[in-house]
C-alpha cells in the first residue's frame, strides 16, 4: 500500500461526497478522483521514469492540490516550491533535485523563469494569482495548462508501480539559500505513518471540513490525505489571511484547522470576532513555533476546549507528539508538546550518547517510521543527523514521568518564525555582501505575535554609515521578508571571545535585556 491509496479508496467509499469547497465550485471526490488519475497519466506520459522529481511552485488552489494528489499517484517525487520564497532560491532548489516537470502557477513563472523542465500551468485564487495580459496571452500558446491536460487524459488511469516503503515520496527543504540546501527525503513510510497518526490523534472522520489556512507547501501538506482518507473536505479561500480564515469557519462550516501561533493570534485579534464564528470548530491545531501558557490560557478561554499541537521536523514530519485538546486539561502540561505518537519512539540523550532517564535534560532524539532517510545527495550531513538509527533533532529537552515531552532550547541555531524557519546563517551570509557591514550575527528572541523574531546585531565597518531601514531591505530584496530581520542592533564592537569569535549568546542576552530596561522605563 502507498500514501496515496488511502484517496483511491475514499474516491470508492464516498464517490459523491464533497471532497474539495474552492472559490471556484465545489468538486466530488468521483470527480477528484478522475481528475488526478488524468493528470496522473499525464506526468507518466510526459516523463516515463518512476521516482523522476516534479516541481510545484503555487498558491493554495484546487488545481495544486490536483496536481500533489497526480504526483503521488504517479510513482513520482513531490518537491514543494515555496512562491512566497526568492528565485534565487528556488532556482537553487531546483538545480538540486533537477525535477523533469514543474507546475506553476501562473503569477508566479517569473520564480522558474530558468528551469529546463516541461512547465505546467496552474491557476490560483485572489490578487497575487493575476499575471498580465501579455505573459497570459505568450504562455497559452506556449505551454500547457494544467485543466487542458486533464481534459486531454480523461478516462486514463496511471500505471502502477512497484517501490519499497523507503522510496521517496517527497523531497522538501530546511535550511537556507546560501551555501548547500538540505532537501529531506521523506519516505512513503513516514508519509504512512503520519497519515495513521493524524487521523488517529485528531478523530478525523466524513463530518471534517478542513480550513486550508496556511501553506500547502509547508505543515498543510501533512493534513491532505488524513483528512481525504476518511472522507472530509479540505476548504480552499480565495485568499490568505485571518479574515478569510474567519469567514469560511463562520459561513462555510470549518471544523479543523492548522496554523502556526501568528495567525491564531491575528485570529483573535480581528475587529468585531466572537466564538460564535467559529460554531462548528472542534480542533484548533498550531505548530511551527512554541506557545506560550498564558497565550494558551487566552486561546482555550476564546475558542474553548479545542486546542491541540504536535511536535516534528521536516526530517520527521509534523507528528513525532502530540497534544490532544484533552491533554491541555492539566494546566501543567501547557509547556509540553505532548507524547509520542505511533511508529515512533522518542527519547532524551546525553551528548555521550547515553538514554537519559525521566526528567533529565538532554537532546531529543527519535527514531521509527516517521523518520527520513537523509539528505538529497549530502551523505556527510545525514551521517551527522542519523546515527544508529536515532534522528538528532538539535533540540534540548526532557520527557516527564507520564511520557510527556517538554522542551528547553535547541542545540541548533534555528529561529520558527510565524511557522517559518529561518536559520541565522542564511540571514547573516546576506547581511555580510553589504558593503557596510564589517560583521554580523543574527538570532531569535521570544515575541508575542511570531513566536520568535528574526533579530541581527553588525558591526559595520570604518568611516561606514547604514540605516536600519536599508539593511532590512537589502536582506528583504536577497531572501523574502521571513528572513528581514524585525530589528538591526548596531554595535561599536560585537562582544567576542578570547579567540575573537562572536559571542551570539552574549548578544542575544545583551538585547534581551535592553528590552527588558526599556520595558521597566
């Protein structure tokens, strides 16, 4: 069995239920199901190869949904392409994987403008997803449209195709856009395993309606077969945001969603926004980036019982933990991400490579079926990540008494911003191309609204004058504004060490604590 026969079977099972709500009508999953096995034989015609890449680089739309749903069932690998990222940076990615079709939406070409690979045309939602007259009327006669080739295929049915549970299935990135990317492979068995596990975690049932708030390329995507697999339907907005959020749970009945913090936040924040429009919600689920208590406290005294969060990695995706609404009873346990879930085992260890009992701080580490297999041609750093068969996550914690796990600080330097990650070095590679900068360090600092924000310190060179405005922008036009950091810290001399390596620590506690004389003032 392979991830995507947990759809062939629902299309069988529930054929005229509704299995996708889009702004532009709703679709059966009858109807889904030919739709994807058109397109299915269509990425097979086009390229033959089993586990050959296919690139899609889209908004949230029916037609990306179409066309992941088509890459899983055609033998082939998944690499999501992020357009809220640079070209630069997705020409990278692409340069790395090589994948042989892309599908593109159409606002968004101009990211893939240097790709070799046969191009598709997709079509989003809202203002982003309107390119102009000119570069619509070039490509129709230039390249295919994603609906045209569905057309063209009806009635075809993909060939199937024989792989071993440590096939890949997707390959997706963590880390940056300066020096070597890491695509994680993700394996059929870890998708299988984070199927099982969603749908046992959260109860999903025929009754879901899922609100596809935040990006199908990032956490979403782990949402897709769970909740299609037991007959639900995944609701499309025809734009982002906390508005349109709210308007499809109240006016469209939405039972579940995941979001990162941010927007849970901006939820609650919205002019006029009660309980009551959300009447049908029963699993409100955030990921991407800590919580804290008393936000906790806020959000379960607005939405009421409904909170849940998990805990994973790219390498182990999204659901190593979890904790159920019922688990959030116990106000202890509001700092825990929860306990580990099926196919896993997750456990502390000592930098010797020793378990460590309950309540001793250590890194988490895991191993399972939810695990990767490495690294997309970096055997080095999957040896330094998978060792005897446990994944090394970078973080610091420790699992209490009951199995819960509680997390202290990561050993890696990452930053989860708005569900984003951003690791410092991609920021401060940028930082240093300045001409102004002598030095640089960047780092996260807690904050309400992100979970963590994206902060540098430089030190710029001799005789050299540079606003905070214009570094931001200069980091903002290089990597997105994910990267740009919230706020530029200038220093005369960055605090070193006696061999004259900048003491990240020191300047990260030396912020925090301006902030926190500011705040006294």
């Amino acid at each position: 069995m392979y991830p995507i026969d947990f759809f062939w079977r629902a299309t069988r099972r529930w054929p005229t239920r509704i299995a996708i709500d889009a702004p532009d009508g709703a679709v059966r999953y009858d109807e889904l199901g030919q739709q994807v096995a058109a397109l299915a034989a269509a990425f097979q015609e086009i390229d033959p190869n089993l586990q050959s890449r296919v690139g899609i680089c889209a908004g949230n739309s029916t037609e990306h949904l179409i066309a992941l749903l088509a890459v899983l069932a055609s033998g082939k690998v998944w690499v999501p392409l992020n357009p809220r990222s640079t070209q630069p940076e997705i020409q990278r990615i692409v340069d790395t994987t090589q994948p042989t079709i892309l599908v593109v939406d159409t606002a968004y070409v101009d990211l893939v403008a240097d790709a070799t690979a046969s191009r598709i045309l997709c079509q989003g939602y809202g203002d982003h997803a309107n390119p102009s007259e000119r570069r619509e009327e070039n490509q129709k006669a230039l390249e295919p449209r994603l609906h045209d080739l569905v057309a063209a295929y009806a009635g075809w049915s993909p060939r199937r195709f024989d792989l071993p549970g440590n096939a890949t299935q997707a390959i997706k990135f963590t880390g940056g856009t300066t020096g070597t990317p890491k695509g994680v492979m993700q394996p059929y068995r870890a998708w299988m395993a984070n199927v099982t596990n969603q749908i046992q975690a959260w109860r999903f049932d025929e009754h879901d309606r899922y609100i596809v708030g935040a990006p199908i390329t990032h956490g979403t995507s782990t949402y897709i077969l769970p909740i299609l697999a037991q007959g639900g339907c995944h609701v499309i907005l025809p734009e982002a945001g906390a508005q349109a959020v709210r308007n499809a749970f109240r006016d469209r009945a939405g039972t579940v969603s995941f979001m990162p913090p941010t927007l849970v936040y901006m939820l609650m924040a919205l002019p006029g926004i009660s309980r009551g429009d959300f009447p049908n919600l029963r699993r409100l689920i955030y990921g991407g980036a800590a919580m804290p208590s008393e936000k906790i406290r806020e959000v379960r005294a607005f939405f009421g019982p409904v909170l849940g969060t998990t805990y994973g990695q790219t390498e182990a995706p999204q659901i190593l933990t979890v904790m159920r609404p019922e688990d959030f009873e116990d106000p202890q346990r509001w700092s825990s991400v929860g306990a580990t879930t099926w196919f896993s085992d997750v456990a502390i260890m000592s930098p010797e490579g020793r378990l460590l009992p309950p309540g001793e701080v250590g890194e988490v580490v895991a191993r399972g079926d939810l695990l990767m297999t490495g690294y997309w041609n970096l055997p080095e750093k999957t040896a330094e990540t998978l060792i005897d068969g446990w994944l090394h996550t970078g973080d610091r914690g420790f699992i209490d008494e009951s199995g819960f796990l509680y997390l202290k600080d990561r050993i890696r330097d990452l930053v989860i911003t708005g569900g984003f990650n951003v690791y410092p070095v991609d920021v401060e590679n940028a930082l240093g191309q300045h001409p102004a900068v002598h030095e640089c360090t960047v780092f996260g600092i807690p904050d309400d609204k992100w979970g963590e924000a994206v902060q540098a310190a430089v030190q710029l060179r001799a005789g050299m004058v540079v606003t905070e405005a214009e570094l931001s922008a200069f980091v903002r036009e290089k990597l997105g504004p994910v990267h740009t950091p919230k706020h530029v810290h200038f220093y005369d001399d960055l605090p070193r060490s006696s061999i004259g390596k900048v003491l990240k620590n020191a300047v990260r506690e030396d912020v925090l604590s301006n902030i926190a004389s500011h705040v006294d003032a």
